[in-house]
C-alpha cells in the first residue's frame, strides 16, 4: 500500500452548477510565455462531482482526483472554502 500515490488537489471557482450532482469548476493559473517571458494567465474548466448539490455558482472550492464517474467527471468535491458574495 505504499506504492500508492496521494490523489491530487486543486482549488478554483465554481463556474455552473445547473447539472444534478455536478459541477464546473474554472481553474487559473499562470504560466511563463517561452519567448517573451511574461506570465500569462491561463484558466481550464473541470466537471466535479457535487452529490450533495451544495457548491452554487461563484464559490471557491476545493477538488480533487478520483476514479473516472462518467465520461467528463474524474474529480470531486473536497470542501467549499469561501461562499460567493452576492
């Protein structure tokens, strides 16, 4: 059991949670451009697994990796970190 690896853990904003127990989560981050070496923000959507339905639109939360749920979603829920300002 030692061999097995620790699942990785990203933290983003919650994008839409139209969907029954998912979400869309955007996760920037920045990445050096290789010729003009200015840092430049890049950003990716990620469907996660919300099987309570509690994260809404706005909030900062927390994922991470799992095994493949459906042909889009291999990460869920870990915890809301900050509720949206509305």
């Amino acid at each position: 059991m030692a061999d097995q690896k620790k699942a990785r853990t990203i933290q983003g904003v919650v994008e839409s949670n139209g969907m029954q127990d998912s979400i869309v989560v955007r996760v920037n981050r920045f990445i050096k451009h290789p010729k003009y070496k200015k840092f430049v923000k890049k950003s990716t959507k990620i469907m996660a697994h919300d099987s309570e339905n509690a994260a809404s639109v706005g909030d900062t939360v927390t994922i991470k990796e799992t095994a493949p749920i459906s042909k889009n979603k291999s990460w869920t829920l870990v915890s809301i970190d900050e509720k949206a300002k509305i």
